[in-house]
C-alpha cells in the first residue's frame, strides 16, 4: 500500500469528454488535447467515461482510435463501458482493431446492467429483443471469451473466394489480460477476481445491509474480497478513481469555481443514496500537499498503487491543463510517482 517512503506505480485521469451540443467537433477535439497533455506530462494512462444520449462521449472506440494515432505512450481506457448499450462480438472487433493499431495500449473498463433510462430508450436500441436482453454477468463473459478467442462461429473455412474464421478476427494478443471491470459492490468486486479481470473502484460504492457507511472502508473491503478471489492474489491490479482537483497554481478565480464546485457535490457525500445505499466520495480539493495527506489516510487508497484520477465534468479546457499539471508535477510526486523514462 502506497505510504510515504513507498511509491504510487501509475498515475493516469478520467475524462468525461463533455461537449457543446452546438458545436460538438470541438469539443472532442479539446478531449483529444486533454491526453495529448497528459502524454506530454507523463501520465501513465487516460481514461474516457460512456455518456450516451448526453453531451459527453459516445463513442470512445473511435477516441480511443484517435487518440492512439496522436499519441505513441499513454495507455488508453473505458471507465466504463456499459456493456447493456453494446453487443458482445461487435464490441470484441472494435476492441482489438484499435488496441492493435495502439500498439496494444487498450484497457477496457466494463460494467453490466440495463442502460440508464431504459425504459424511454429500449425501442429505439432493441426493437425486437427488449425484453429478453440479458444484461447480467453472462454479457461480460461472452464478451472475454469473443477477446480472448474463443469459438464465435459453426463455420471456419473458405466458402467461394472468401475465407472465414470461426473465431473474431482481429485477434490482440494481451488484450485479455487488460480487461477491467468497473465493480461498486462486494458481490462485483469477487466476480471480477474469480474472472481474472482487473478491479476497477471509482468514487461510487455500495454499501452492504448492516454494513459499513464509511466510503472509504467500504471501497477497502471490496479491494480486499476482489484479490482474494484472484488467482494473482495481492498482485491483482486495482486502480483507484477518485475526484482531486489540486490548487497550487490556479488562479484566484479558479479556485473559487472549485471551491463553488466542490461545495455544490458534497451534501450528497453525507450518506448512503437511494434503495441499493449508493454511497459517494469526497472531492478531494486544495493544495498537492493536503490533497496527498488526505489519501495517505484514506483506507480504500492504501490498498492500490494505480490511480486514474477523475476530472472535474464541466471545467474549462484552461482549468484541466492546470489541474492535469498540478497532478503531474506536484501531487504524483508528493504520493512518490515518477513518470516512465
């Protein structure tokens, strides 16, 4: 568990990708920016959130794949992609197309469920099959079992002039062994260590019927149950997702949106949400020193020694480049991180 004196191992962000509905272009324009910086910086990973009917990313395939044509490093993730929106095969090809053209530096983050707003949405995304659509954990092993190159067909061969394989083509080899699911419960968090994924813990918890409220021993708890399911154990990767918006050199008028921001999130910190006790982080705020103190004491952090750290969503693209440098310069050293040589 990373502590002073032991070193964070990986440093990477998360963005939203939001965009003006008017102009959309520059917006994704400004995202790919964003992880051109964050290369330049040396960050280790960038990640990109799913926001569908929104003003946010849609397609992160496509960024994804055009971000690994400006980019040679940084590696490039989901968190997350919500697998009730895709198809399972179809995903596969587009997964390994574009990790391949990255040089292999795809991690899909993954998630199961029916899509938000299912029931105003469900007939224009499945027309025919609405009400049998399985949105459970089988979704997400079809979809490794299509990455890793298991049978996809009953066919194999040549049929005229064309040859067919029964398996999805492109293959990436180690793709498999990025793949991540996003996990807010203890039952999530075992069934990703038993399927030999990596942990994705974000700012988002559930809490258990007569359990802990505290987010952070919650987050620690799942942490723990997902490398004791794992046949890597302790050495199962887990990367930690929370919001930290360092000060040290934003303006006066920046810290004051930050501030107005922060504050404007926090009431919704205060305990658990809604029937399944979804619980929220803290926005972590102020300067790379404090902001380091405060997760050197938080028990979900000691657990990890990878990070993508949360952009604020609805920043402007100054505000991100002095917080993304903020996060490389000060605090990613303050928690003991160097970026790769």
């Amino acid at each position: 568990m990373p502590v002073p004196g032991q070193p964070l191992r990986r440093l990477g962000f998360l963005t939203i990708g939001l965009f003006d509905p008017a102009d959309p272009a520059a917006g994704h324009r400004a995202t790919l920016e964003v992880i051109e910086l964050g290369e330049q910086l040396g960050f280790d990973s960038a990640w990109l959130r799913h926001r569908h009917l929104q003003y946010g990313i849609s397609s992160p395939i496509a960024m994804m794949a055009a971000a690994g044509q400006r980019t040679s490093q940084i590696e490039l993730g989901t968190a997350v992609t919500p697998l009730g929106w895709e198809n399972p095969l179809r995903l596969a090809e587009d997964l390994a197309t574009v990790d391949l053209l990255s040089g292999g530096r795809i991690n899909p983050g993954i998630s199961v469920g029916p899509p938000m707003q299912y029931e105003h949405l469900k007939a224009a995304l499945y027309p025919d099959t609405a009400e049998v659509e399985d949105f459970s954990y089988t979704r997400v092993e079809r979809l490794l079992a299509f990455v890793e190159g298991r049978t996809a067909s009953t066919f194999a061969g040549r049929q005229g002039f064309e040859e067919f394989s029964d398996r999805v083509q492109p293959y990436s080899p180690g793709l498999r062994a990025r793949m991540w699911y996003g996990a807010g419960s203890l039952r999530s968090a075992r069934w990703a260590g038993e399927h030999v994924m990596n942990l994705l813990s974000s700012s988002v918890v559930f809490a258990e019927p007569g359990g802990a409220t505290d987010f952070a021993e919650i987050q620690r708890e799942q942490i723990v149950a997902f490398r004791a399911a794992h046949p890597a154990g302790p050495s199962a990767r887990v990367s930690q997702g929370l919001v930290v918006i360092p000060t040290d050199s934003a303006t006066a008028e920046q810290r004051a949106k930050y501030e107005a921001y922060v504050q404007a999130r926090t009431p919704r910190t205060a305990g658990p949400q809604g029937p399944r006790g979804m619980l929220f982080a803290r926005d972590l705020i102020g300067s790379s020193a404090q902001i380091a103190e405060q997760l050197f004491a938080h028990a979900g952090f000691r657990e990890v020694d990878e990070v993508a750290f949360a952009l604020p969503f609805s920043f402007e693209p100054a505000d991100y480049v002095q917080i993304l440098t903020d996060i490389a310069t000060r605090l990613g050293p303050a928690l003991g991180w160097r970026p790769a040589a």
